[in-house]
C-alpha cells in the first residue's frame, strides 16, 4: 500500500488531532503570556484558565476537524492546510466569546453600568481585532502545523505500527499490511524444518 494511501486508514483522527492541536494550544498560549510579559502587558485573566479555555477549544475543534484533515486524500496539502485554516476561523468566535466571559468574572470593574447591548457591541470589537491581530495568523499557523500532521506525523506512527520485537535471529518475510505490520519469522524455525507460524 502507497504511505499516502496508508495514512487514509489510521485509527482515531479526530482523537489525533484533538490531542496535536491541544498541545499547541497550549505552546502558543504559553508564548503569548511570555511576550505579554515581556512587554509590561497584564494577560487580564489566570494564565491557567487561558491555558484551559485554548485546550478545550483547540481539542473540541480539533475533534470536529480532525478527520477531515487526517484524512485527507492525495495531494493532501491543500486540502489539510485548508480544512485547518477554516477551523481557526470557525473556532476564534468560540475562544473570544469564553475569554470575554473569564475577563468579565476576574475584571468586573471593566463593565460597570454596561448594558446588554453595549456588552454584545464590545464582544464585536474584539471579536474583529482578535481576527485582525491574531486570528489569521493562528489560522495560517494550524495550516502549516495541519500539513505536518497529515504528512509527517501520521506516518510516523504508522510506521512505528509496523515494527514488531523478535529475537536478533528474527527475519522479515512477506509484505506488511495495516493491520498486522511486518510478518517475521526465526531462524532457528527454518533450520528445524519447522513450518512458520502464520
């Protein structure tokens, strides 16, 4: 079977790549509490709720996308950078509606006297800078991260399926196959006349 035909029959991609996007999610928030840091900005909200609230939404998107970018066929590239990238977009009203909500319960003083429709007008403005400032470039990110996903780490572990302990003696005999990896049989069952085990 062809390596890109084989990474179309990998178990769990939506477990895969909800557990891959959660760990970056985690990384780039991370860096952006640094840089925030760094630059004598306050991060508004607990760094561990910031950390939650990107892990649950990276996971639950990543779960809802994940097969589609695993999955995808040959030439996967665009399809998987494309699927990723629409899944930032879909994800970014999601992320800055829970961050809107955390800064709301830890900075009450921020919306003092504000209405109902002054709260939805403020979530637009930073529901829009929040695309502008951050994310498009996330959503270009998980594209590329998506690419490295479906063509280099999929087949990874499709590899590491395929290898099998034996004894040094141990020899490779016919073909792989998804299910069963690599058949082996030893040596000292051939010099024995005895016949391999299937």
């Amino acid at each position: 079977m062809d390596r890109e035909e084989e990474a179309l029959s990998i178990s769990n991609p939506r477990l895969l790549s909800a557990i891959y996007f959660s760990l970056l999610a985690i990384i780039i928030t991370l860096a952006i509490d640094v840089v925030m840091y760094s630059l004598g900005i306050d991060f508004s909200i607990p760094l561990f709720k910031a950390i939650l609230l990107a892990v649950i939404i990276a996971a639950t998107f990543g779960a809802l996308f994940g097969e589609n970018i695993v999955h995808s066929p040959t030439p996967y590239k665009k399809h998987a950078f494309w699927w990723a990238f629409l899944m930032v977009m879909v994800a970014v009203p999601f992320y800055t509606l829970g961050f809107f909500i955390l800064l709301k319960q830890h900075n009450p003083s921020l919306f003092l006297n504000a209405t109902t429709q002054h709260l939805f007008y403020l979530y637009l403005l930073v529901l829009l800078y929040s695309f502008i400032l951050a994310g498009v470039w996330l959503a270009l990110f998980a594209g590329i991260a998506a690419i490295f996903l479906r063509g280099y780490l999929v087949n990874f572990l499709l590899r590491s399926l395929y290898v099998r302990r034996t004894s040094p003696t141990g020899i490779t005999i016919g073909t792989k196959t998804p299910k069963y990896g690599q058949q082996k049989i030893d040596q000292k069952t051939i010099k024995h006349g005895r016949k391999p085990k299937q």
